[in-house]
C-alpha cells in the first residue's frame, strides 16, 4: 500500500468514527459509549457533510452538560476548524454556543463562551511572545489577503462613496471575488451618536478639548466631534482614497482639524506619541480602523495610558465577531480583560440594531448581530 492509499484509509477511519460519536451524541446513548468512541480514537474536531455540525454542535443540541464539558476538556476547541474558514460554525453559520442560546441554555452556553474566552487569551498571550506574522496570533477577520482582511490590500483597494437606494451614505469596496463590503454605512450613525454621548456624559463643557479619532469612513463620528468646537481635532488616516474625499468635503479647512495621512501605526508608536499628544492628553479618543485584526486592536490598547489625560474617555468600534452572538460575545469580553491589564475599566452599553434589516443593500454584512455593546473605557 503506498503512502498515500494509506493516508486515504486512516482518514476514511477518522471519518467514520467522527460520524459515529455524532450520530451517538444526537441519539443520546450512554455516557460510556459516547467515552469508549472518544477513547477509540473518534476525532473531536470532525464536522459532518450532511449539516456540518460537530460533536460539540451535537451536545448542544441534545443539552448534555455533562457532555459538553467532557468534549471541551478533552480538547474540542469552540471555533475552530480545519478548514480554511476561521469560525467553527455549521452550514447555518451556527457555533455550539448559539444552540445553546437558541435553546435558552445558559449554563451549557457559559461553559462554550468561557472555553472561548480562556482559548483567545492563551492565543494572545502566545501572540505577544511571537512576530506579528506568527500563526498563532488571534485574528477576528478571515486569514486571507483580501481587502477585507489585510491592510495593506485595503490601502491600495478602490473605494466608492455614493447613496444607496435607501438614502443612506455607505463607502464600499469591491473584493477579488466580486463581492461589495461596506467601509462605512450611515446606519451606524445612532452606534456614532450614542458614543459620543457616552464619552461627554457628565463632562463639563470646555473650550478647550482635544480630541483624537483614528479611522475616517465617512465622518460621522468626527461630525459629531466638529459639533463639540474642540481646539484641536486630530485625525488620522491612511487610505487615499478616503483623503481625497476629506479634502473634497472640507475637512482639511476645518478649525480645529489636523489631519495626519498615513496608519495610526505611523504616529501612535514610541518615538513620535510625545509630538502627536497634547499636554494633559486627549480628552476623546476614539478608534475604528478598517480591515484590522484584534492583535492592532490591543496593540492600540498599550498606548492608552500616554494618549489619555486622568479624566480622559477612549471608546472603539466593537465589531469584533459581529456576525456571531457567542463570538461577539466572547471577544466582547476578551478586550475587557486586555483593556483591564492595560489599567483601565470599562462599562457597556447596549444599543438596539435589529432594526437595521434593510441596511445591507448589495454589501456583505459585517454586523448582524441584534444589539451593539458600546464600550465606554476610562483608567482604573
């Protein structure tokens, strides 16, 4: 038999196993059998052809708490996936964690997402002892060289601003397979304003406030931030075509505008944050930087405690996993944790989006999720 026939019978073997702990799972046979299948070999990882659920997908089902946690310590990862798509989801884009949910499990759905939020931390941490590149750095965007996913893709893409048949402004980018995804699109306008007024909320006005933002779009954010007449504005962004539009809007004759061209990367970084940052630091801080990963995300979160003042506010756009209700989650409260060892506390806030069905158009979805959680961090 040569290597590759063999190769071909193991993973035949591997793949009857796999359907035989799911077929198990779903008939709920005895703990024992389900362990002796696991025991033999059964790969814990394994999805089915037929819906693409898992042996995890099937003790959500079946409600087995006992189960999931003896698949979750024997080593079945909650989103993982040996295929190329970053999220273990079944063909309805379902994780483990969501059948629990739509089962009103919460306790099988708390030991899911606590599996998920212990699994991303050791990732991260792994990721700060490795280059950048490493494999094991935690991404929340698809691990491909799109526009969508990486950001130099995304600086040398095509943008388009324009109104959608709904009246909504949106700034989209065509992807190599055709697809549109929205940059930015006005129906984020309410997540915009309730932002700002989380980071005002109970500030005395000032004249003279400094505010930063990283990541135009369509300037939504730094709209409402103009409506403040702070004495200094600082924006920051590095993709052309975005900056052509600013200047064709006005924004570089603004009072109170300075606009720095390039990645935050450029400016908020060891040697030049003590030119970029005013004294006292900023008052506002906000950052919403297209096509980057988490591993940017926290990265951004190191530099906190040189950009804000003592009575500063910093908040983000919080679309990490937005597509799923137990991913959203768990990255929700992994930049908790990160935000908490970099010194500072944060407090969520939900905004209501479910109404937002029609906003999608012809773009690929990047939130779904029914409800925003607004974060609003200041120092411990």
């Amino acid at each position: 038999m040569s290597e590759s026939e063999s190769d071909d019978v193991e993973l035949d073997a591997l793949t009857d196993l796999g359907e035989q702990l799911i077929n198990s799972i779903l008939a709920e046979e005895p703990l024992d059998t389900v362990k002796k299948l696991i025991e033999s070999g059964a790969p814990l990882w394994y999805q089915n052809d037929s819906e693409g659920i898992s042996s995890l997908h099937a003790a959500a089902y079946v409600q087995n708490q006992e189960l999931v946690k003896l698949l979750i310590e024997g080593g079945a990862v909650w989103n993982a996936t040996p295929s190329s798509t970053l999220h273990k989801a079944d063909y309805l884009r379902n994780t483990a964690g969501d059948i629990a949910l739509s089962f009103n499990n919460e306790e099988i759905y708390t030991i899911i997402r606590d599996a998920g939020i212990r699994s991303e931390l050791v990732l991260a941490l792994l990721s700060s002892r490795n280059t950048p590149d490493s494999a094991s750095a935690m991404i929340l965007r698809q691990t491909d060289d799109t526009a969508a996913a990486s950001t130099d893709a995304f600086l040398s893409s095509k943008l388009r601003f324009t109104v959608d048949d709904h009246g909504q402004e949106i700034c989209m980018l065509k992807t190599v397979d055709g697809d549109e995804i929205g940059v930015m699109m006005g129906w984020e306008k309410e997540i915009m304003q309730k932002t700002v007024a989380s980071l005002t909320a109970d500030r005395e006005p000032t004249d003279n406030l400094n505010i930063l933002n990283v990541g135009f779009g369509l300037g939504i954010i730094d709209t409402l931030f103009q409506s403040l007449s702070p004495a200094q504005h600082v924006i920051i962004e590095a993709h052309p075509d975005v900056l052509k539009h600013m200047k064709e809007s006005g924004w570089y004759e603004k009072p109170g505008v300075k606009i720095l061209e390039g990645k935050w990367q450029d400016f908020v970084n060891t040697e030049k944050i003590g030119t970029l940052v005013p004294d006292g630091g900023f008052d506002f801080v906000y950052t919403d930087s297209f096509s980057e990963d988490y591993e940017a995300l926290r990265q951004f979160f190191s530099h906190l405690q040189v950009l804000l003042g003592p009575r500063s506010r910093f908040s983000f756009f919080n679309g990490l996993g937005a597509t799923n209700a137990t991913i959203y989650d768990v990255y929700t409260r992994v930049a908790e944790v990160h935000l908490a060892d970099a010194g500072f506390n944060v407090k969520w806030s939900d905004v209501d989006v479910s109404e937002q069905g029609h906003r999608w158009g012809n773009s690929r979805p990047y939130f779904t999720c029914p409800t925003y959680r607004l974060p609003l961090v200041v120092r411990n």
